[in-house]
C-alpha cells in the first residue's frame, strides 16, 4: 500500500482568526467560540470538530498544511491551536507558483505521484491544480458551532481511501 498524503488548506479551512476590533465591531461573540487570543490583538479559533477530524484522516494520509500566508504565521497558528506536530510539512506564501498553490510541487518535493496527493481547501482556485481540489465551506467566528464539514468532507472522501488501501 502506497502511502497516501492529504493537503489541507488552514484558513477559514481549520481555523478562522480575525482582529479583535473586527469581532466587536460586528458582535460576533468571540467569547463564545473556543480559542485564544494571539499576536497582540487576534482571536484564533478552530473550526469545530477539527481534532476529531485529523485524528481520523490521519489513519489514512500524511497530513500536509498549505496556506497563501507566511509559513512562520502559519506554523503560529497551528502551534497555539496544539495541532502542528500532525503535520509532516508546512508550505505558506513562500511556496507560491505564479500566486497559486501547487499539488505538483507538493509532488515533486515528496517524490510521489500527483495520483497520492489529494487536498482540501474552501477556494480551490487557489491551486493551479483546482479541478482537482475537494471544496470545504468557508468556515468563520460567528458561523455555526455545530458545523460538521470537516468530518463530512472526510465521508466524501472515504470511497477514496478505500480505492487507496
Ligand atoms: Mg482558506
């Protein structure tokens, strides 16, 4: 069985932060949400049900983390929400191709085929590869706290980790 590798995508993916100042000028009731406050004037929260859902994804894929914002931010984030040390890499702005994500380069880097690698993501244009990106809703403090579309997604997925074992 060849090893399988899920790409996700961090923001409004996994998790929403936004500036305090955004949150109470719009009454989103920050305080309701589990997280924490960072980098001076930030709430970061985590999307609902995210542990839940690498735990599970990771009896399947190698989890990769890839954001359009600065590995060092992103490595942050993922740290203060206690969920990095899932990751086996973190590709951020600075692995941009033309702007866009790449699951070639990902490919390329791992030195697996494009057929191993599948990613999630709530804009899938942001890959060059985006007819080949599984779209999640955007999730944002204020959005439901009883949103399941990570754990969903992963039923969506499922049939292929069955085609992969
Ligand atoms: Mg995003």
């Amino acid at each position: 069985m060849t090893e399988k590798f899920l790409v996700l995508d961090v923001d409004e993916t996994l998790l929403n932060i936004e500036p305090l100042f955004f949150l109470e000028k719009f009454k989103k009731n920050y305080k309701d949400y589990t997280g924490k406050l960072i980098f001076d004037k930030y709430y970061l929260s985590p999307r609902p049900g995210v542990d839940e859902f690498i735990r599970e994804a990771k009896k399947h894929f190698k989890l990769i983390a890839f954001s359009v914002v600065s590995k060092e931010i992103t490595v942050k984030k993922l740290k203060a929400l206690n969920i990095l040390d899932n990751f086996i890499k973190i590709y951020g702005k600075e692995d941009l191709q033309n702007g866009k994500k790449s699951l070639k380069k990902i490919a390329d880097d791992l030195n697996v085929s494009m057929n191993d690698i599948t990613a999630i993501d709530d804009i899938p244009e942001s890959f060059l590869e985006q007819e080949k990106i599984i779209k999640i809703k955007s999730w944002f403090i204020g959005d439901g706290r009883e949103d399941d579309a990570l754990m969903s997604v992963f039923k969506d997925l499922e049939p292929n980790v069955k085609v992969f074992s």
